[in-house]
C-alpha cells in the first residue's frame, strides 16, 4: 500500500486515495506525532491497523521510513487481505461498489 504522511496533525485520520502525481494513487494520512524517532511511522502503522482490524505486526514501513512517501506491507492471504480493503475502501466511499 502506498500512502502520503502528514505528521503533527490536530487529528489522526485516513483522508481517502488521492493522485500522487506521478501516475499512481496513495492513500492520504495523518498522524498526530512528530517523525521524530520513527514515532510517526508507529503511530501510522497503529492507525492503519486498527481502521482495518489487523494485528500490527501485520504492517511494516517497507520503504520510505523516513519520507512522507512510504510503501507499507501487508501480511496476510492477498485475496482475503483486498476483499477486506476493498470493502473498508466502499464504506469510506472511496470505491464504487463492483
């Protein structure tokens, strides 16, 4: 999963896939704590699992651990793991029923 940090925001949450601007899509997120030490990575990867009920351990930054711009593994069986995103993603909004 591709994702775009925002740390030190008022508010942790989960603003939707967005055009990254170089042909792709990310998803937008905000996280309350500072980069500062890695926390704002711990504080992505524990929103992220408990919007879409995952152990953490189920998440890792992959890349990007010190950007905005990070790529975030999934562990898990792959069909399971989209139909579930898939259906958090339609709850959301974000993805027009199929």
């Amino acid at each position: 999963m591709r994702v775009r940090v925002t740390p030190r925001a008022r508010v942790a949450r989960i603003d939707g896939p967005r055009e990254d601007g170089e042909g792709g899509v990310r998803l937008e997120v905000a996280v309350t704590e500072a980069p500062d030490g890695g926390r704002a990575n711990a504080a992505l990867v524990a929103l992220l699992a408990r919007e879409w009920r995952l152990p953490k351990s189920a998440l890792a930054v992959l890349s990007g651990a010190a950007a905005r711009h990070k790529t975030i593994g999934i562990a898990g069986d792959p069909a399971t793991l989209m139909a579930n995103l898939r259906g958090w993603s339609r709850e959301h909004g974000w993805l027009a029923g199929e």
